[in-house]
C-alpha cells in the first residue's frame, strides 16, 4: 500500500526535492549552499559555451519529460476507474472532425459532456490526429509554453525565474500526472500570452486572449487585469478580448443548442462537488451560500480587483498574479488541477516562489490524501482542515501581493510609493527588492568586461 501510494506521488516527490533545493539557493540565508552551487554545477556548465544557456535548455528537459509522460499516461482508463478524460477530449476531437457534437462523447454505456469551448475542442481536433497521445502532446505543449513566457516576462534573474516555475510542484507534476493538468494550464498561459503581445502593442493580443478564454473562461479576470500595466493599448484590448469570446461564445449556442451555454457557464458557475480551498470547510458541511449569493460575491470580488490595479496602474505581471489567487480565492471548485492556475505568482520574486511551493503542498496533500479519506470513509476533519489552511493561505499572499505592490496599501512605507509619471502607463513605485521586476542588481553594463558567470552576491543561473 505505501509501495503504491509513494509510486503514484511520484512526480510530485521529485519536485519537492528538486523545488525544495531551488528555492534553497535563492534564499538569502543560504549563501553557503548557493557558493557550493555555483562552484560545483554552475561554473562548470559555463565553461560549455557552445550551449545557449536560455529557457531553451529547460523547454528541452522538461518537453522529454512530457512526452514520456505522454506515452506512458495516455493507455485507457477502465471503466471500473471512473471517467477517462483522455478518451472524453479525443471524443469531443473526432466528434468536431466529423460534424457531430463536440460537447456529447460517450464511455462506459453513458454520455459524457465536454464542459470547454470552442478553442479546447479545436486543439482537441489537432490531438485527436494523433490518438490518445496526440491528446495528451497538445495539451502537454500548451503547459510547457508557460517556461519561454516565464523567460520574457521576467525582468531579470530569467535562469532563477524560470527554474522555480519549472520546479515548482503546482507545474510539472500537473501536467504528467493527469491530462486535465496539462488542460488547466490554458488559464495561466491565456494571461501570459495575451499580456505578453499587449504589452509589445501586438494587436492581436485581445483576439488570443479571448478565443483562448473559450476552454477556460476564468483566464479572462488575469488577462483584464494585467491590461492595467499595457497603457492605452489596454482598452482596445480588453474591447478585442470581450467581442472575439462574446461572438465565439454566442456561435457555439447557434450550432450546438442553448444546452451549450449552461454546460459552458452556468453549470461551471454553479457546480460546487469539490474543492481544495477554503470552500472545501463549507461543501461537506453542506453550508454552501445559494448560488445567486455566491455569483455576485464572486462578480463583485473580481471587477473590484480589475478596477483596483487600473485605477492604481499597475505593472502587468503583478496585477495578473493579484487576480489570479482572487480567482483562486472566490472559485467555488478548485481542484488539484487548478493550482496550475496560480503559476503567475512565482513570476514575482524568490519569496513568491516560496509561497507558491507551500500552497501546492498543502494543495496536493488536501488532493491525494485528505480528499480520498474524506470521500470514502466520511472523516472530512483532515480535508476541512487542509482546505481552510489553503483558503488562509491564499488570503495571506493576497495582503502580501497587496502590501509589497501597491504603495497606498497600509503598512507599506510612505518612502516607496512616488506618484505615477504623468507619461507612464504603469506603476512608478519601486517594486519589492527581490523581485523578478525590479531593476537588475548585478548584470554587467553594456561593454562590461565582467565574466558572464562570474559567482553572483544574489541568486543568479546560467546567462542571468
């Protein structure tokens, strides 16, 4: 039984261990170790100089990863096991190949609904060419785009920002343990993407943002958000984004039925079976709000989150992060697959990363263990518990992001918040220290003559 359980905890073990000893080196207590480090892996690495030490190096390690996790985790699932997404999101594929509903597949002698827009049923189609492991290689390659925009939203420290998000457990043991954590990324990647090509006044920002936002339709409240840091581009952006999902929402009910927007929204909205935050105290308790309640809290907690970093003028990845755990705060069913969701937050800096590595702990531990023994043997006390531990744990690194990003938030020194420039379109206060944003501390000046891989006083990998 141990044996079993510590086979299939597998990924998320070895990215504890790894995790654990990446952040360790960014910690500022650790100088030792990070002396060791360097000495001992990263100087050596540098002497290679053939290699373009870039995000390409960790897309490559990671992509063997999941591609191997492809071929082993997409065989069939029997039916005395449950539902089989893998076979559900090849079904809604074939079905659009075929012209049959995208949204109605069939296994195991009964229907099976698709609950994800027209963009998951398109990339659906495209893996379905490829059988059940095309599946899982789409879906796969939509999570692994999460390290190059890592690479080009951090400011600085790229190497150490983009190794704690390839490290952290809320990423890579999602995507190879389960085809809906793969699936789940699309909300961090929406975000991201959209932001990254607003914020080079790419004007096809909006019209990605929303067709993406069609598979998952909370990654919209991020990318509105991070608008906030984008300038004046933002408002036709956010325009873009409402119309294209608007439309390609409204031709999925013409095709497919009015039965369409309930699955897709309404029922998504509603659905209250599961979750590992602070909703998984309320659900076994039965205490859940009624569900007109619960929407306008979550409609009014969201838009006050959007206008607040736009009336403060945000920078983009911070107003994103911020929305993101206001996602993960107000969603009624957030599940293991979801804490991807919250990868925008080690975009922040080190101490982000530590944060985000214990709430997928507690996350992942509420997911395997507590939820198991709650949903078998009726003992909920273990799942309650970890479930308001997350549900604290996210409220807490909202006061943090808070704190640390806006300076009229109380607590913060008066000295670190100027006025905005009357000519910038983001925030001119001075970010937090350790932040991935901040300006770089120790990269050579143009012409410098200091050696690329000279030992750094602060964290800093290969071509940092």
């Amino acid at each position: 039984m141990t044996s079993s359980v510590l086979a299939a905890s597998a990924p998320e073990l070895v990215a504890g261990v790894v995790g654990g000893l990446v952040l360790l080196y960014g910690w500022p207590r650790a100088a030792a170790f990070r002396a060791a480090v360097d000495r001992v892996l990263v100087r050596p690495l540098g002497s290679l100089r053939r290699i373009p030490w870039d995000w390409r190096v960790v897309a490559v390690v990671l992509g063997v990863v999941f591609v191997l996790a492809a071929w082993i985790q997409s065989a069939p699932i029997p039916c005395s096991a449950g539902e089989d997404d893998t076979l559900a999101l090849l079904q809604s594929g074939q079905n659009l190949l075929a012209g049959i509903n995208p949204f109605v597949t069939f296994q195991c002698g009964h229907s099976v609904h698709v609950p994800y827009g027209i963009a998951s049923v398109l990339l659906d189609a495209l893996g379905s060419l490829g059988g059940r492991v095309g599946i899982w290689l789409v879906w796969n390659a939509v999570a692994l785009s999460l390290i190059p925009l890592t690479w080009a939203l951090a400011v600085r420290e790229r190497w150490y920002a983009t190794l704690v998000v390839a490290t952290t457990p809320v990423f890579a043991p999602l995507v190879v343990g389960s085809i809906q954590g793969g699936h789940s990324a699309i909300v961090p990647v929406t975000a991201l993407l959209g932001i990254w090509l607003a914020l080079r006044r790419n004007p096809a920002a909006g019209a990605v943002a929303g067709l993406l936002s069609t598979v998952k339709f909370p990654s919209l409240f991020p990318f509105w958000g991070g608008l906030s840091g984008t300038g004046r581009v933002r408002w036709r952006e956010l325009a873009i984004s409402i119309v294209v999902f608007g439309g390609l929402s409204l031709m999925v009910g013409l095709v497919w039925g009015n039965y369409a927007y309930s699955l897709l929204f309404s029922q998504q909205l509603t659905r209250a079976d599961l979750s590992i935050n602070e909703f998984g105290v309320l659900i076994p308790l039965h205490m859940m709000p009624p569900s007109d309640v619960l929407i306008a809290v979550q409609g009014l907690a969201l838009l006050a989150g959007i206008v607040f970093v736009h009336l403060r003028r945000w920078s983009a990845v911070p107003a994103v992060a911020l929305l993101t755990v206001i996602v993960a705060l107000v969603a009624q069913r957030f599940t293991e697959n979801f804490l991807i969701w919250l990868v925008p937050v080690a975009l922040l800096g080190p101490a982000y990363g530590r944060w985000l590595f214990a709430l997928g702990a507690v996350g992942i531990l509420d997911a395997t263990v507590a939820l198991p023994m709650c949903q078998q043997s009726g003992a909920c006390g273990f799942s309650e518990g970890l479930g308001g531990l997350f549900g604290v744990g996210l409220l807490a690194l909202l006061i943090l992001i808070l704190r640390e990003w806006s300076p009229q938030f109380p607590g913060r020194g008066a000295s670190a918040a100027p006025g905005p420039g009357p000519t910038r379109p983001g925030p001119a206060p001075d970010p937090p220290s350790d932040s991935f944003h901040s300006t770089p501390r120790f990269e050579g000046a143009t012409g410098s003559e200091r050696p690329a891989w000279a030992a750094p006083p602060l964290p800093t990998p290969p071509g940092g």
